[in-house]
C-alpha cells in the first residue's frame, strides 16, 4: 500500500472530500486516504492528500503556514463573505485608493483576534455554523486568535473596485474574513472575489509533483508522483536522535532540546521560501529522525522553553 502526500491542484467547484473519495476510489477502498486542511470549493489551487501512514500526520499539515493569492471586490458585501453569498449590503468605493488599501494592511499582521465568517464549518453549540445561519439563527461565533506573517498587494485597484493580495497565514485564518474586515477598516463593503492557496508548507500546485484533478484517472501515472513522508521536512526545522532517546520518545518522555544530535541539513539547494516557512512552522515543533537513518520517526512539539526548550513527542508516531 502506498504512503506518502499528494499535491492536487484543485479546481473551483470541487470539494475537498471529493478530492479524497476520488483518490481512494483509484488507490482501493482499503487504503487510508485524507486530506491536510480543506480548501473551499469556491476556492482552488493547493490541497494535500494524505496516503497510507501519511494520515497519521494531518495534524502536522493543516498546522503548516499557508500562502494565498485573494481578489477582493470593494462595493458589496455578502452572507459568505466571498463571491458565492447573496448580497448583504452595497456602498460606494470611490474614496477607495491604493494609499488607503496599504495603511490599513499593517493592522492585519502578527497576531489578531478574527471573526470568522457566519458561513462556515466550525461547530457552535454542537451544530455547524453554516446550517444555523442558513435555518435564520444566529451563530453566535467567538473571535480567534490567527497570525498573518506577510500582505502584499500585488495589483493596482482596477475600476471595477478589484485588488489582488499574497498573503503568507498561519491555520485556521480566514482570507473571506480578512476581506471583509479590509472594507469595513475602509468604511466600504467588500468581499472576496476569488482564491488560490498556492502553498502549504513545502507543497506548492505550482511545484512539479502537483497533479491535476483531470489526471486522476485510471490511465494518467498520477501515483508516480506521491511524495514520501520525509518530503515535509522542507516546511519545518528537523533533528537526529540518538537510540537512547528514540527509547525515551517511545515512553512519552520529554526531550531538552539542546540535547539533541544536530540540525539536519535537508539539501544543498534550499530555497529562501523554504527556510521562511521553516522559521514560521518552528513554531509547533520540530521534526525528529531515527538515528542512523534517513528513517522519519515523529513530530515534537514545545511544551516550555524556561530555562531550556523542551519538546514532548505527539501520538502521531512513525516507528
């Protein structure tokens, strides 16, 4: 059975659990398939599959930071807060300039409070958010804390009110909301127009390895190109252990991480995009490799850092 990560490109219109049904379908009914984090279907460009063992590390790519290119449409403002919603509400953007987009756009960085948007998947009271809003309730949802490490505006403001952003987030952000918010910091409506997740982590639909979902056929060798498990070592900082603590890892004991056998170097060619990511996912944890081996053995994640790091394997063991 096969096991490692596919990169699909995935079209507007498709949902991610068809993404995974179509895989599994191709691979056999018996093969572990999942996906590493749900892109909408309105929404298109990268979505990781996950293969054989390569479930067991889910947790580990939705948290991986996540690039975006976003449209935003001043002028309206809608239930889903992108372009599929009905409209809420209109207002002139005439006063809307490109000096007043950029002012704003420093507010949106670092760590931020985010109202996500009503129509969503995220459970309030034991029930989905979207149903609730659908059936006239309110879904009464709480801010969330969510971190934007880069916006950049990568287009002039069209006169149709259209703009274009890169923007560089950790999980759980959503760009529908951060477009919203956009107009509302403006005193304009605005929604989001369009979306392609571009990265996430080390996995790119721009990269190579990425299959379309045309190609997901009986006849195309879309399984040619499963990445294997180590391949994510190039989203996130990576150790050796030594057998004494691979043993120590196996009983749930913590680890000091200047304990540890040493950075690995991943390869000659890194890119600087790899090492920014690689900074940002730091933050979780860290990756650790059986000794000896280019063996991938488990994901720690920091537990203190007073008077030393500390880093405590997760459940989700590759021994």
């Amino acid at each position: 059975m096969p096991s490692g990560f596919l990169v699909l490109d995935k079209p507007v219109g498709v949902r991610s659990t068809q993404c995974v049904e179509r895989v599994r379908a191709l691979l056999g009914g018996k093969t572990k398939v999942g996906h590493g984090g749900t892109l909408d279907s309105t929404a298109s460009g990268t979505l990781v599959i996950l293969i054989g063992e390569a479930t067991r590390l889910s947790d580990l790519v939705m948290a991986f930071p996540k690039v975006y290119r976003a449209e935003v449409a001043f002028g309206t403002e809608t239930l889903t807060d992108d372009y599929s919603g009905e409209p809420l509400k209109t207002s002139p953007f005439d006063t809307i300039d490109a000096r007043r987009i950029d002012a704003q756009l420093v507010s949106f960085l670092g760590w931020r409070l985010q109202l996500p948007p009503n129509v969503s998947a995220l459970r309030t009271g034991g029930e989905r958010a979207h149903r609730k809003i659908r059936s006239g309730a309110d879904p009464e949802l709480a801010p969330r804390p969510v971190f934007i490490e880069r916006i950049c505006r990568t287009s002039v403001l069209s006169p149709t009110g259209h703009v274009a952003f890169e923007i560089l987030c950790s999980k759980g952000t959503y760009v529908r909301a951060f477009a919203r918010d956009l107009g509302r910091q403006l005193e304009c409506c605005a929604h989001l127009s369009g979306l392609v997740r571009t990265r996430i982590g080390p996995y790119s639909c721009d990269a190579p390895c990425a299959v379309r979902w045309e190609e997901l056929d009986e006849k195309t060798p879309w399984q040619e190109k499963i990445l294997p498990i180590s391949s994510c070592d190039r989203g996130i900082v990576s150790y050796g252990i030594s057998e004494e603590q691979r043993i120590s890892l196996m009983q749930g004991k913590p680890l000091r991480l200047d304990a540890l056998a040493g950075r690995r170097i991943v390869s000659q060619d890194d890119q600087e995009e790899d090492w920014e990511f690689r900074k940002l996912s730091q933050k979780m944890g860290v990756l650790l490799y059986a000794p000896g081996s280019d063996a991938f053995h488990s994901f720690a994640e920091w537990v203190d850092s007073v008077p030393y790091p500390i880093l405590k394997p997760r459940k989700n063991l590759l021994s």
